[in-house]
C-alpha cells in the first residue's frame, strides 16, 4: 500500500514538472527574436592575419584599441593599417544579424565597410573584422576581444 | 602436391608480375614541354606540351571516356585568364579549344577550387618568391578510348605574357578530369617545370623568381598600407653583416608629392628577427614606420641592412646601392 502511495507521488510530481517544461517551451517559442548586437566597448587585436599567414607575433598589437561607444562614435588608440585612420561614427548594416560594420570618419574621409563575424570564443563574445587596407589582393584578419577594465 | 603448389607460386608470380606492367603503363605518358627561353613583355608566348595515352583498362565495359584538363602556372601580373587562348591538337581526336574552370567549381580530391588545387599539389615548383597563379582549362568534348589505344598528341597554350620583365620556371599539368587530382596518383597526371623563362623589355626592376636573393618583399605587390615583410637572406654570400646577429632596417621612403622621409635609428621596430640559417625578418607597416602624413602616399622606398652601429650596410646585390621596392597592386 505504501509503494502504491509512493508511485502515485512520483507520477504526480512528474506530471506537474511536465506541465511545467511544456509551459516553458511555448513561452521561450513566443520570444525567440535576436537580441540587438551589442558590440560597443574597447576592444584590442587578439590575432591578425595577413593570406591566411598568422602575424600576432610579428608585428605590435598591444597598444591597438578601437573604442566603439553607446553612442555610436568610434576612435582609436595607436594605429595600424585599417580601412579608416579618423575617429568618426559606425552603424552595422543589420543590428541583429550584422555582416558589415560601416566606419564613417568625420571631416569628410570616404567611409570604410568592413566584413564582421562574431564568433564566441571561451565565453568572450570576438569581432572577426576582414579588410583590405592596402592591395585589394591582401586580405586581413583582424580578431578582437573587449578589454576587461 | 608439392609440385602443384609449385606450380600456383608461379601463376601468381606471372599475374602479379602482368598487374604490375599494366599499373605501370596504365594512363598518360611522361609529359615533355617546350618553352622558349626568353619573350618580349607583352608578347604572346607559345607552349607546347607534348604527351600520350596508354590505356590499359581491366574493365572496359562501359568504356572508359574523360575530358582532359590542362594547367599551368604563371606569374599572376600577367593576368593570364584573360589573355590565354588553350588548345588540344591531336589527329586521333580532332583539335579543340579548352576552356577555363570556372573558379566555382570544387576539384573533387582536395574540395578546393581547381587552381587552389594544382597549387596544394605542385606548389611553385622550383621557384623561391611566390607570386604565381594556377589556371586550370578542361576540354569541351569527353574523349573514348579502347584498350591499347596508344595516341600522341599535343596542347599548345598561347599567353601573352606581362609588362613586367621576370626570370621564372613555368609549371604545366595534364590530367584526365575522371581521376581528379588525387594526391597519389602519378598514372593520370603528368606534370613539368620549365628551365629558366625570362620576359625581357618591359618595365620596371627585374622580378627574379629563381634565384635565391639577399632580401625579398612579400607580398610581392602591396601598399604603403599593407603589412610588409622584408626578408634578409644573409647565408647566400658573404657579407659585411655576415658576423653578427644583431641586424636593423634603414629606410628611405618617397612619396607622390616628392618628399623624402628617412629612419635611421637602430630600436626595437627596427630590428630584424632572426629565424636561423643566417635568415632575418621584419615586419613593417611602412606608413606607420615612416609615419608619412595623412595626406601623402609612399610610391616606392630604398632600404639597406645595418649592424647596430650603422657602419657596415648592406644594399641590393651586396653593393653600396640601396635595395628598392615600389608600391603596386597586380
């Protein structure tokens, strides 16, 4: 009789907990929209390639940043070859599913679209940037990670 | 019995003996080339490869049908895709036109496109400085063979070769497109590099793709706003710098307007780094080291190789003339 009991409780607490999840379900089903990309931060070179062949050792990174702020204004510390070299404004072309981050220098420089990805990669959230700063034959990886202030 | 097991040794010993000279003559004949040693820039080079087929085919049901591809590697300035015309010249087969891969299309061995392809497999050859392409051409027609349908034919490439004067080894394949590029095969896919192949008359500094050099650029063709590496090859000849490890960059850069902008100092970003066998490298970002303003360009800079000093430099051909390199895209 007691077992009997027992049984009954499981199948109670398991019904229940079943009501729940399927609850669960149908809500997350009715929000699943993707978040605005939120890329604003500094961020520093973690890794940049040139054809594919790795100079992260070879050349200086470390004082690098690009700073992109709330505001949609962006800057750099230090310098390298990018596709722009003046502070200004950035847009991405699709601020859910971006594939180009736009760089509008003020004073009038010609803007530079830069190819984005944003893969995760030990829990940090990289920028994947790839550009042709120089010949249209050179491709450049830029990846960065956000400082951690 | 004894007699008998003899007896199946022997068999087996003819069956293999009889795979093995089907394996071996199975396919394509050895390639031979014939490249002309030198062309005016400009011209159109003619290229006539020379090869045959020996098909020995266990199962001839259904027959066994290709179409034959055609490759070949040239310095990229030449812009060959657009200048080359490909053709099959064969008195079996009949002569036809091939026509280029397109670049969407996935060699099926390897699944990279047809010129990544024949790059992966025979690389540059002989050749030191990289700046080569692989075009890759297929015949429109699939051809027929019957067992021991011994042919000889031939493919003649025509190219018009560019403005730049090089010294190069040119490289060539031939396959039958039903293998693909596997890696091991050698039946199916025949393969040369040419001797020495100079283009004369045309512009700029000779482009030595041979020789080992005492310092190269790469990319070969980049910008004032390219990373560029400069690499010194101090093992080739003896030289001023040839006793010491301690090895920097002096730079002198021109830009459009005329102005000159010079670094001289022996510091860190300077420094060549030495990757053994008496080889060093540095990595520059020549409007960052130069620090040419906003509103200039660089069209070309000279650098020489110093020791920490200063005093003993090192310029093109181990002279006191400096070594040069212009800014330029293909």
């Amino acid at each position: 009789m007691k077992t009997y009991r027992i049984s009954l409780l499981v199948c109670l607490a398991l019904f229940v907990l079943g009501l729940g999840l399927s609850g669960c379900n149908k809500e997350i089903a009715g929000v699943s929209v993707e978040p605005l990309k939120n890329i604003a931060g500094t961020w520093k070179v973690v890794q940049l390639t040139r054809n594919e062949e790795d100079l992260s050792e070879r050349v200086d990174l470390s004082a690098f940043r690009l700073v992109l702020k709330e505001d949609n204004t962006y800057s750099f510390a230090d310098k390298l070859p990018f596709v722009v070299s003046d502070p200004g404004t950035f847009s991405l072309d699709d601020p859910q599913y971006p594939f180009y981050l736009l760089l509008k220098p003020a004073g009038g420089m010609p803007e530079g679209k830069v190819s984005l990805q944003m893969p995760v990669k030990k829990g940090k959230t990289q920028l994947s940037m790839t550009l042709r700063p120089g010949c249209e034959t050179n491709t450049y990886r830029y990846t960065f990670e956000r400082v951690q202030d | 019995m004894k007699k008998l097991l003899k007896n199946i040794k022997l068999v087996l010993f003819f069956a293999g003996l009889v795979l093995v000279v089907f394996l071996a003559n199975c396919g394509l004949t050895p390639l031979t080339i014939e490249v002309p040693s030198v062309v005016n820039a400009n011209e159109v080079a003619t290229f006539i490869l020379n090869c045959g087929t020996e098909p020995r085919i266990a199962n001839t049901d259904p027959p066994y049908t290709s179409k034959l591809i055609v490759g070949f590697m040239v310095p990229k300035s030449w812009k060959a895709a657009q200048n080359t015309t490909v053709e099959l010249i064969s008195s079996e087969k009949g002569n036809s036109t091939l026509v280029l891969i397109p670049s969407a299309e996935k060699e099926a061995a390897s699944g990279l496109a047809w010129p990544d392809a024949a790059k992966k497999r025979f690389g540059i050859g002989p050749n030191l400085l990289d700046d080569f392409e692989w075009l890759v051409y297929r015949s429109v027609p699939a051809y027929t063979f019957i067992n021991n349908e011994d042919i000889k034919f031939k493919v003649k490439i025509s190219s018009k070769v560019g403005s730049e004067n090089s010294f190069s080894r040119l490289g060539f394949f031939i396959l039958s497109a039903k293998e693909n590029l596997r890696p091991e095969d050698t039946d199916y896919t025949k393969y040369a590099f040419s001797n020495n192949f100079s283009v004369t008359n045309g512009e700029g500094d000779l482009v030595d793709y041979v020789n080992p050099q005492l310092a190269k650029v790469e990319p070969v063709k980049s910008l004032d706003n390219d990373f560029i590496s400069l690499n010194f090859d101090a093992g080739i000849i003896e030289t001023t710098l040839s006793n010491t490890d301690e090895i920097f960059l002096e730079a002198r850069g021109f830009t459009k307007s005329g102005q000159q902008i010079a670094i001289t100092t022996k510091v860190d970003k300077t420094r060549l780094k030495p990757l053994g066998g008496k080889k060093y490298r540095i990595d520059i970002w020549p409007r960052g080291l130069l620090n040419v303003p906003q509103n200039e360009t660089l069209d070309r800079f000279e650098y020489y190789f110093t020791n920490a000093a200063g005093n003993a430099k090192v310029g093109y051909g181990n002279t006191a003339d400096p070594f040069r390199y212009t800014f330029k895209c293909p």
